[in-house]
C-alpha cells in the first residue's frame, strides 16, 4: 500500500546569482567564456551542474545541492 510522507528536516537555501561571493562560499568551479557560463556544485554525490536562478541547499550535516526554481518552490516553503 502507497503512503504519503513529508519532510520533517528544515534546510537552509538561496537563489545562486552566479557572484563571485557566492562561487567562494560554495566552492563552485565556474568556467566563464563568451558564450557561456557553467558552474558546477562539488555535492556528496558528485559534481553537480548549477544555474543562475537554482537554489543552492544547505542540509542538516551542512552538504550543498542544487534545486531548481520551479521544483524548489513545489517543495518548500519559507519558514523563519
């Protein structure tokens, strides 16, 4: 039988502006040309691409994952 869960831990977020202040504190490698920008997340699991505009999560044993806007704001809601 399906049951229904919901998260019980709060996380803290913010929207990835691509600063130099934000690459810093999340140790993002970012690549800039021209054309294009690519950042990638260094995450429990791996690398992990990250966009202008995803949120950069911060979990209950202080790991960082990328969500983006659309799922993030399906998920969570602002609690403080």
């Amino acid at each position: 039988m399906l049951h229904k869960y919901r998260k019980t831990a709060t996380i803290q977020a913010e929207q990835f502006d691509g600063s130099d202040e934000m690459i810093e504190k999340y140790d993002i490698e970012a690549s800039v040309t021209i054309f294009i920008s690519q950042y990638i997340l260094h995450t429990k699991e791996g690398p992990m691409y990250v966009h202008i505009g995803d949120y950069i999560a911060t979990g209950v044993e202080g790991e960082h994952w990328a969500i983006a806007p659309d799922i993030f704001e399906k998920t969570y809601e602002r609690c403080d």
